[in-house]
C-alpha cells in the first residue's frame, strides 16, 4: 500500500493505464483543482494539469496507449476535453462544451481507437470523435500550434423502442474489435449501441443508435462496466 499525497480538494475520479505503469486523479472544488499523472510503481506525480474545468472534473479516462487523458467537467456548464500530458502544454488538444442538458458522469475511451470517446449522463449518452491539430485546422494565435476539435452525435432512446422503460444510466463502455458499445442502467440492463447503417441518416462513422436492450441483473442497478481481456464485466448490487 502507498499513499499518494498531492491533491488539496476532493479526489472524485481516477484512471490506470492499461500497462498498470501510470495513474491519473481528478478533483473537484471551488479553487485549486488539478488533475495528476502519477508513476505508479515509485507514486511521484510526473505531471500536474491546474483548473482543467471549472470547479474540477468529475471523471476522466487514460488511453490506452496512455498519451492522452479525457476530463469530464463538474460545472453547471460542462466541458469535455482531451490532453497530451506528454508535452508541455497547459491547454487541451481539444475541447467542446457540453450542450446537453443531462450533466454528464462518465467518459471513457474506445480502447481500439483513441480518438473516439463516450461519455453519459442518466438520461443520454453521447459518442465523440476528436482530432489534434491538423494543418487543415486553424492555427492559434502566437502559439504556432493548431486548434484540435471535437464532435459529438447523442443518439435519444424511449420506452417505446423497447416496449419497456429504460432506467438511468451508469456506465458506458465501448466493446474492443467491434463498432458497439454498450451503456449500464440502474435497473440491470445493458443498452446495446452499434453504428448507424442507413446512408440517408449522412451518419459519421462513430455514430450510434440503440439496437437491443440485455437484461443481466433483475433489478439490480449495475455499478460498473468494463471490458477484461475478451469478457464484458459487469457488478451490480446484487452481489
């Protein structure tokens, strides 16, 4: 057991690698937050990202090549937005406010392709592909460096296509070696997301829509989803 000691707020979301090699936390608050990239093995923080949001991020992810890292914003208007902690930069690659009025809880990357990311509230979840500067981007004034960007398609759902009420939603999670992702409720199901086929919809490629409904816990909300090896994991509160 180690402890890390660097944050002064509320720590309210943290990340590992997929190495295991680093670790990175969030807080939240009303002044000095902070999100810190951490050496695992030895517990020195490599890396200090002041006021990523206002009032802190109330979760984030790690790539899995772990070059990037994604904040989610605790503020009354969200932000997500995507870091280089490798580089010297105190501001994001890319960076979008977030205009749904559903506050968002959680954000993870498509392990297989680091440039698609799903976050989701209780009531939407919302898909995004982003870039980093480009040269067909604009450039920033006085820095020499390109503005990346962000886009986002959030696929509505109702009982009606399912012929069943859709709890609140927990997790989301994107399924590797696949186009599907999949978002837990607090009534034990999993929503079912693939890409969307019609060519008539103009869809991007990371475009989604809800195709099935799984029922896995009677009841019981699902806490976590996370994809192991070739396994979907799930725990609920049944145990």
């Amino acid at each position: 057991q180690r402890l890390l000691q660097g944050h002064t707020n509320t720590i309210s979301c943290a990340a590992a690698s997929d190495d295991k090699k680093w670790l990175v936390t969030g807080d939240t608050g009303d002044r000095d937050t902070m999100v810190v990239i951490w050496n695992a093995r030895t517990g020195v923080p490599v890396r200090t990202i002041f006021e990523v949001h206002p009032g802190g991020c109330i979760d984030l992810d790690i790539s899995p090549d772990a070059m990037y890292v994604c904040t989610l914003g605790s503020g009354d208007v969200q932000g997500l937005s995507v870091w280089d902690w490798t580089v010297e930069r105190d501001d994001p690659l890319a960076t979008s406010e977030i205009t749904s009025k559903d506050l968002q809880h959680c954000v993870r990357f498509r392990r297989d392709d680091v440039h698609e990311i799903v976050s989701n509230g209780f009531v939407r979840t919302i898909f995004w592909n982003w870039s980093d500067g480009d040269t067909n981007n604009e450039e920033e004034e006085g820095t020499g460096r390109t503005r990346g960007w962000l886009k986002f398609y959030s696929p509505a759902i109702s009982a009606k296509e399912f012929l069943t009420p859709v709890g609140n939603f927990t997790q989301s999670v994107f399924i590797p070696g696949s186009t599907q992702a999949v978002t837990a409720t607090e009534d034990g199901d999993l929503v079912l997301w693939d890409q969307v086929l019609l060519p008539a919809l103009h869809a991007r490629p990371s475009d989604r829509c809800a195709i099935k409904l799984l029922k896995l816990h009677d009841g019981h909300s699902i806490r976590v989803v996370a994809v192991f090896d070739k396994f979907l994991v799930t725990a609920a509160t049944d145990g």
